[in-house]
C-alpha cells in the first residue's frame, strides 16, 4: 500500500533528522570520529537487542551479506563525511548538499536495480528533493557570509558534503537490493558491524583517538545510537516490497534535513525564510503527490 513507504520515510526522517541535529553538538565536544564510531556502537547494541521482537528468525543469504558488507563500509565513510561537514562548515551551506542524497539513490535504482518510476512519482520526489534543499538553506546566513560578516569559509565542508552525499545514496542502493532477500534487522545489523570494526581498526591509520572518555556513551550518544537504530529499521522495513518503493522512502527520509531545520527554529528561536517556506510547501506536495497520485 502506498503509504506504507511514504509513513517509513517520514519516521526514517524524523529519527535521523533529530540525530543529525544532535550529533553537531557531540562532534563539538568529543570530535565528529569519535562521535561516528560510537554511535554506531549503540546502534549496534540496540539492533542486537531487538532482533527476538521484530526479527526473531534472522536470515542471512551470501550474495546480499556481501554486498551489506561493501555497504557498511561505505556508509561508515558516509557517516565520517557527514559529521566532519557539520563540524567544519556552515549548516545551512553543507546541510542542502548532503541532503541530495535521494537523487543518487534514485538515479542508481534505476540504473542498478532497474525501478521503474511514473511520471507522477518523478514529479513528486523531485518536488520533495528540491524543498528539502530549500528548507535546509538559509539566505541570511549566506549573505552573512557573502559579505565577509562571518568567521568560517563558505566552502568548509562542502566536498565532506558531497562526499557523503554519493556515499549515502549508494549505500541505500545496496540496501535496496539486498533488504527484500535477507531479514528485516540484518540490512542495519551488518552496516553497525562493519561499521563500528571499521572505526575501530582505521583510528590507528588515521591517527584518531577512540578510547573510552567520560562522554564516550553520553545521553547524547545513546539516543543518537537508538535514533539511527529505528530510523534504519523504518528505511529497511519501508523498501521490502520492491525496488520502486526505493527512490520514494529515500526521498521522504531525506527530509531528515528538514527535521534538523526545525530543530533550529524551536531551539535557536529563528524564522523560516521564504525560500523555506517555499521549500516547506514543495515537500508537502511531493509527499501528498505520492500518497495519493503516486500509485
């Protein structure tokens, strides 16, 4: 049914909009590799623990484990992205680039997984694409910028941006196909496994400290870790009928940039600008266009 993706993609949005805006202020304190190795640490343990409510009987196929491992591999790289973008850059410069993630995903399920799309889904995940964006920008804070008013570059973070971008979107492929030919748990479960051995072994290569601290498993690290844990779950659970559900759920979970902006605007006390409310009105069609037109 159609709004079985389009309600997975929303809570997948919800979890790691709240995470994203969460792991700025960790990655401040704790530094944006620690803060990635760790939250997928929590994932992990939390994955582990709900396996005997919504997966009892995992099952685990070698084609898609396979390709679940070069997945986490590159969705750890994501993560590593992600985070040192926040850190480094400006928000509202950074956010809009990383959050284009849904348009890789859809170009390569076309391409890799063969999904085919209406006319009225195209509009309507363009549609969604292009508000996300839009809310994620602020223009003040640009022009800020622009006139030399502000302490940062407006490229900082910019290529960790793209980076992730690329990465996140063929990491969702990857999930796509494997998602429908192994368990509902195992796509998330194998993507924290990689993903935490891999931190872990690269620290030393790459001259990163992760030992334990005070903050290692703050309260911030634990809700980030059981945010991302049912975000995935979502993700995975909103793609099991078929390839084309792929593009729809990476698009509506792309709004997590609209979440994060939210964040701004209850916590930080700020207004929305017209080009996100432009960004805002566009979203809510696409996602309504795909409710009820997009078949």
């Amino acid at each position: 049914m159609a709004y079985i993706p389009i309600a997975a993609g929303l809570t997948a949005a919800f979890c790691w909009g709240t995470a994203d805006y969460l792991s700025r202020s960790q990655s401040e304190k704790l530094g944006y590799y620690k803060t990635v190795v760790y939250s997928q640490v929590v994932t992990l343990v939390v994955l582990v623990a709900l396996i005997p409510i919504v997966d009892p009987a995992p099952v685990l196929s070698a084609m898609p484990v396979l390709v679940l491992v070069l997945a986490g591999m590159l969705n750890f790289v994501a993560f590593i992205f992600l985070y040192r973008a926040f850190h480094k850059g400006v928000v509202s410069i950074v956010a809009p680039v990383a959050y284009t993630f849904p348009a890789v995903t859809t170009v390569l399920s076309i391409v890799v997984l063969g999904a085919i799309l209406t006319a009225e889904r195209v509009f309507a995940i363009a549609g969604i694409i292009i508000g996300v964006i839009l809310l994620s920008t602020r223009f003040s804070e640009l022009r800020k910028f622009l006139g030399g008013h502000g302490s940062a570059s407006l490229t900082a973070g910019i290529g960790s941006a793209v980076g992730s971008s690329v990465f996140f979107g063929t990491v969702y492929v990857g999930v796509g196909y494997a998602a429908p030919l192994v368990s509902l748990v195992i796509p998330a479960l194998m993507l924290r496994v990689v993903g935490a051995s891999a931190g872990f072994a690269l620290a030393p290569i790459l001259r990163q400290d992760v030992r334990l601290s005070r903050l290692t498993f703050s309260k911030v690290i634990l809700v980030m870790g059981v945010l991302e844990a049912l975000g995935f779950l979502s993700f995975t659970y909103g793609i099991l009928s078929s390839a084309a559900t792929l593009p729809v759920v990476a698009a509506i979970s792309g709004m997590g940039g609209a979440v994060a902006a939210t964040y701004g605007l209850i916590f930080l006390k700020e207004r929305l600008e017209r080009n996100q409310v432009v960004g805002v009105l566009l979203a809510l069609i696409g996602v309504f266009t795909l409710l009820y037109l997009g078949g």
